[in-house]
C-alpha cells in the first residue's frame, strides 16, 4: 500500500506502555451487545499510526458499554489497547502521547470537543513507543473517578515533528448500533495540534476495543458464583472455624469513606432475604460506614447478622437452610458512586448433578472465533461436576448438534458413566467425533446430563448453554469477504475537482491467514445522468491474518462533477469460495466547489454564499476549491484576522488551491458603496512572526484543509497563483499590519519560494 494519506473518518487511540499496573480489576470495554472485534490496521482509527505529525482524536464510550463489560463506577487508573504485529516488523518513532476524559451526556460525537476545562489530563508521556503483539497500557498521573452512569469522552493527542508510513495491527471493535460514530479526529503536520486546537468531524463505525483498569469497588465476595465459593454444604455453618468454612465477606478496593450493604436472599426465584449483616449488632442499622485513608485493597468480614439463616457473630448457619440457588446482593456506595454486585451460589442439594462446560467443539464467539477445516472430524466433550453433598455413581451424557440455518439435527450421541464422583469433583465426558463437516455454516451444540444412581434434586443446571446457543463454525478454506466501503461514507464531504483515497474493508472468514488478496473498488457515477463508471481500480493486500479485517486504500479519485456516486468494492480473487459477499456498495454525494460571488461580513450572516469571516473564506477555498472565477465582496468597515501570539502569517495562501488558474480567478474587493469610497475596508492582519499575507510554496501549508496533505504530491505543494486583491480605482481596501514591537521582520504582503 503506497505512503498515501487520507483524512478517513476514523478515530486516533494511541495508548502507552505495556505494564503492570498496581491492584486493579481490567475491563475490556467493546461496542456493546451485537458488537463484533476484530484486528484492524490500515485506518486513522488505528491506535498507533504515525502518517501525521499531529493525530487528535476523541471517543465517546458509552455507559452502557461499560456497564456491558461489567465495569464498576470508581476510580480508573490506566487504559489499554492490544497491539497485534508491527508494520513490516517495524515499531513506529517515538512520540508524545497526552489523554484528556470527561463525563459527557452526548450520545455521538459530531465534531471535536475544545473545551478543555471541562476535561481532566490524566496522562503526558514523551517518547513513547508501543509494543507488539500485547497489550500498551496508559497507568494515569491522575485518577479519573467514573461516576458509574454517565458517558465518558476520551481525547488521546500525539505529537512528533516527523512522519513515516506505519500502521500497526490493532483489536478493534465496532459499536451497535452501527449508526453510531464514536469518534472525531484531527490530523495535520506542521505545529502541534494537541496545543493548537482546530474543530473536525469524522465518523467510524468502529474503534479500538478499550482495557480500562479500575481501582474502586467489590472484586470478591463470600459466598461468590466461582468455585470454590460458589457451592455450600447444607446443614454446616459458616463462621470462619476453618479454610472450607468462610464467613461471609466482601473484598474490595477502596479510599475515603465507603458503605457497605450485604444481604442474602433465596432459594430463588424467591426473593426472601435470609441473611441481612448489620453493622454493631444493631438490627436496624444495615448500613456498614467504613474510612481507609489510603487506597488499597480490604477485606471486610461481617461482624453481626439478622434473619433465619444468620448465625453467632455474623456466620451463615445453614443448619436448617433449603437446599437451592441463593443470591447474594450487596453493595459499595462512596460520594458519587453506588456499586452494585450481585452473585448467584448454591446451597448444596443431597444430588445434584450439573454439566459445567462444553469443552469441544471450540466456540466461534470472540475473543478466540475458532473454525475448522471442511473435511475435518471434530472432537465433542463437555465436563461435568458433581453439586451435590452425595457421590454420584451413574449418570448419562447426551450431546446434540443442530445445523443453525435450518435447525436440522445432524448428530446426537449418549455416553453412561459409572464410578465415583465426590461432591465438588468434575469429569470430562468424551462423545464420539463429529464427521458430518463437508458443508461450510454455523452450528449449535446442546449437552445434558441425566443423574442414574438417584433422583437429581435441582436438573435446571443439568444442560448447556443455560442461555442463548453455544455454535462453532465450519468454514472455507480461502474465504474472503467485501466487509464495507470504509471511504467514501455517506456522511464524507466531498467536492468535484478534488482528490480523495477510496478505502474499503475486506475480512478473512476463512480457516487460515491468506496472501496477495485480488480486490477492486468500482465508483459509478448515479447522477446527473448518464450512469457510468468513473473509476475502476484494483489492487492487492498483501496478507489477512484469520479473523482480521483490513481497510486497504485504492489510488486517487477525482470527480470531474457534483452529484450522486455509487462506490462499490469487490473480491475478484479466483481462489475465493464463496461469491455470496463478495460485494458491498454506498452511495455518497459530492458537492460542487466554490463557484461565483460570495460575500464576507456581518451584514449577510446567515445566507448560504456568506462567510462570516476572511479565515472562513480562506478555508473554504482550500477544502472546497474552485469551479469558476470566485469573487469575495468584503461587506463590512474592518475585519481582523491571525494571532499575535502566533508566529504564523496573519493571512497563509501556501500550497496548491484545486481549481485555481488564470481562467479561475480568485478575488478580494470591497462590496457595493464601499467599493466607491478610499480606505472604506479595513484589514488588520496580526501576526507574531510579522507577515501579513504569505503567497508561497510550501509542503507544510498552514492549512489544514490543503490537498497537498491529502495527496502528498510535490506538485500540490506549489502555490496556485491567480489570487487578487482589488481595492479599484478608489483603492477601497486598506491593509494594517500588527506585529511584535520585537518582530524586526514585517511585510504586509510576502512572496515566498516558488512565486513571482
């Protein structure tokens, strides 16, 4: 893929060092239910690329996909991504990372977020270089306290006077629903963008998969939903006599003041509660307030109970207890936040037989989205544990394996087992393989277990999955799907006569990585008519790990003119299996370029051929360019325009304008009466570095909508010409240069290299 830089509408992470950070429970943060991951590289949204010396970029995570990936409210202490291969085996420059978040109630991005008062800094690290094939983790300088509730907005700048073409490999995730953009990004060269901040908009229907690391709140509990806490004996009491009788207990990571609330109900699906802890012994008081004056983490054992089953000095007396599933709900509360941790263990039937995993075949869900070859007999075996407080003797094992398109049985088999099984013990039951694997597609899997020796007390947990379908994937050997037109979107601004990168995504659904993939993106124009092809070209990705998506850019288009296109790409490698996606298409509009009179002022805020400012009008004309001689009429008395505080030219015309040549000129006059009276237009130009306006040749032009950025063509960096300023016979137009009293250098107008 050639060094060619597109402004796609993507979302920049670049996250900081692999290390191991203090005590914190890890959550990786994807887009929610319905999301898929995958590894992503050729794209802005890649967390790591180094194609611009400034890449700005900003993600709004919603709470609910915290709250999807089980994340408490409490403080978070570093943020991650995961890194896959490098860029032809080479680790991109250094750079300077910074990470900014906020708490936010917008639901999408629609442009960059500048005010930086309301974000906290929680990371400035200089020369960072991310690892391959792990996880770069970000350990903050500051805590960011997430709420529990709120959205949270993630601005991550970098910053290096360089660039190279590299594109590390990245796990990503899109987000559901997928009209969701998560991001808004900035890229430029020249100054350093995190400082200088400029106002974009840019979507992406996916991102990087995030791995927050959070301080505060409930990690462990007793009784708990994980061996060896999730099963208690009926009839026993737990009071700490001993290493298999705990008392119950909280474990938790805490600063500051907390509450804790602890409470047992059951045996569901009542809600009864028969264990509630109190704090002192006071029975109305179920409210246990505790303060730590530094963070760590604590282990809170209760002290005193209420209820049937609470015992002497808050032990669980089960003595009498039904046996039964038992839940236990209790609570971590601190100014701000309230966490709620709800854990599901049992109260041990005589008998009690449960089948505790399906251990082949392997799943086709993330993160590890296994496939087996066609042709290929498979191994089915699921584990099985004794729940109960009576050895199991005899049970039978039954496995069923359905076709997911039509629900089709096309396996079933039974295994009895005999011998001993203690209470808590497990056994893996092996069934025979399954060989029915010639025909590519998804299949879901059911096992059960039928106790033999006694009649089982609870066979609710007899079966899995519990929920949902457990499904593996047969798949093709060399499977190549034509995933999405990436760039252009429908929502892309684009602008006839102006060069852009085409980009689309291409995933590998088949069993194994695939090389010198044969793609092709066609672009047809819709309207005005004719319908034609405008642009057809192919190209080849060089390699598609398993399970990866890959953006791929095409060479440049231009289109000749405005109106509705249709951009479609396409696998047209022979070796593909399946032609069925081997196609996407979007449609996308393209606008015309400036073209005509406009005006610029105050006295016509509001028309659509009205900029309100000189700035604006230099900036449309650099992302829109010309179709036909422009005219700009100055409406207003005086316009100030530049920075004192910057060393930049008040007014930068640097680089290539598209459109502009002596046909298509560009120029300044004043409007209507003004243009009839001497000096009636005044522009003050402020520049710290003395240049009032700078025509000049430039490969680092100040504006950031310049094509030279977009092509990288040394042709675009040369100056357009054909600019006018036009006071007329009245000399209508004056000029003021403010500048420095230090500034020796001062020029109202500047002809740099490559004018004359």
């Amino acid at each position: 893929m050639a060094p060619v830089r597109v402004a796609l509408l993507a979302c920049l992470l670049t996250l900081v060092g692999v290390l191991e950070s203090r005590a914190q429970t890890w959550y990786d943060v994807t887009g929610g239910p319905g999301s898929t991951q995958a590894w992503y590289q050729y794209d802005y949204a890649n967390p790591y690329h180094d194609f611009w010396w400034t890449g700005r970029s900003q993600y709004l995570i919603r709470a609910s996909e915290l709250q999807a990936a089980g994340m408490p409210g409490g403080q978070i202490v570093a943020l991650g991504v995961q890194v896959g291969a490098y860029y032809a085996g080479i680790a991109p420059p250094p750079r300077r990372y910074r990470i900014w978040i906020k708490h936010t109630t917008a639901t999408q991005i629609t442009q960059l977020d500048n005010d930086r008062s309301t974000f906290t800094l929680v990371y400035d690290v200089d020369n960072f270089v991310p690892q391959q094939n792990a996880w770069n983790i970000h350990t903050f300088s500051v805590p960011f306290t997430w709420d529990g509730s709120s959205n949270l907005l993630i601005e991550i700048c970098n910053y290096r006077t360089g660039w190279t073409y590299n594109f590390p490999q990245y796990w990503g995730t899109t987000v559901n629903p997928v009209y969701y953009y998560p991001h808004a990004y900035f890229v430029s060269d020249g100054a350093d963008y995190c400082v200088n901040l400029f106002t974009g908009y840019a979507g992406y229907t996916w991102r990087p998969v995030f791995r927050f690391g959070v301080l505060t709140g409930i990690i462990a509990s007793f009784p708990d939903d994980v061996d060896p806490r999730r099963i208690l004996r009926a009839g026993e009491i737990y009071a700490g006599q001993d290493a298999q009788h705990p008392k119950p207990s909280l474990t938790y990571r805490a600063s500051g003041n907390i509450a804790l609330t602890y409470k047992i109900v059951g045996p569901l699906p009542s809600q009864n509660p028969v264990y509630i802890a109190t704090e002192g012994g006071n029975p109305n008081d179920t409210i246990i307030n505790l303060s730590y004056s530094a963070s760590g983490t604590y282990t809170y054992t209760m002290g005193s109970a209420k209820g049937p089953y609470a015992g002497t000095g808050g032990a669980l007396d089960l003595t009498n207890a039904v046996g039964g599933a038992y839940r236990l709900i209790a609570s971590y509360s601190m100014p701000g936040y309230t966490q709620e941790w709800i854990k599901d263990f049992i109260v041990a039937f005589p008998n009690d037989l449960a089948l505790v995993e399906i251990l082949d075949p392997q799943s086709n869900a993330p993160p590890r989205r296994a496939k087996y070859p066609m042709g290929v007999s498979i191994p089915v075996a699921a584990q099985f544990q004794n729940v109960g407080l009576n050895p199991i003797t005899a049970f039978r094992a039954i496995a069923q394996i359905r076709r997911a398109s039509d629900n089709q049985l096309v396996y079933a088999d039974t295994v009895d087992w005999t011998g001993t099984l203690p209470s808590t013990e497990k056994v893996s039951i092996t069934f025979r393989r399954f060989t029915q694997t010639t025909q590519p597609g998804i299949y879901k899997v059911q096992m059960c277990g039928i106790l033999l020796n006694a009649t089982d007390n609870q066979p609710a947990n007899n079966c899995a999955p519990q929920v949902g379908d457990y499904t593996f994937e047969i798949a093709y050997d060399f499977e190549v799907e034509a995933t999405a037109v990436v760039y252009p979107s429908s929502a892309a601004t684009l602008y006839a006569g102006r060069p852009f990168s085409p980009v689309g995504a291409f995933t590998n659904n088949g069993i194994g990585d695939v090389t010198n993939v044969q793609v092709r993106m066609v672009i047809t124009r819709l309207s005005p008519p004719p319908q034609v092809d405008v642009y057809v070209a192919d190209t080849t990705i060089p390699d598609i790990p398993i399970n990866t998506t890959m953006s791929i850019g095409f060479r440049f288009f231009v289109p000749q003119q405005q109106g509705t296109y249709r951009a479609c790409i396409y696998v047209t490698d022979p070796r593909d299996q399946l032609a069925a996606n081997n196609s996407t298409c979007t449609e996308f509009t393209v606008q015309g370029p400036l073209s005509g009179t406009y005006t610029v002022g105050t006295l016509f805020a509001g028309s659509p051929r009205n900029f309100n400012t000189i700035q604006d009008a230099v900036n449309a004309l650099y992302e829109r360019g010309v179709g036909g001689p422009v005219v700009f009429e100055l409406t207003d008395a005086y316009y100030e325009v530049g920075d004192l505080n910057s060393g930049l030219p008040a007014i930068e015309l640097s680089g290539k304008i598209v459109g502009v040549n002596a046909q298509n000129t560009v120029t300044w006059r004043a409007y209507g009466q003004r243009a009839l009276q001497r000096g009636s237009v005044t522009i003050r130009l402020k520049s710290g570095g003395g240049i009032g306006i700078l025509m000049a040749q430039s490969s680092t032009p100040a504006n950031p909508n310049a094509v030279y950025y977009v092509t990288r063509d040394p042709k675009d960096a040369n100056f357009s010409g054909y600019i006018i300023f036009d006071g007329g016979a009245q000399k209508s137009l004056k000029f003021e240069l403010d500048a420095p009293v230090s500034q020796p250098r001062r020029a109202v107008f500047y002809l740099g290299r490559g004018v004359h």
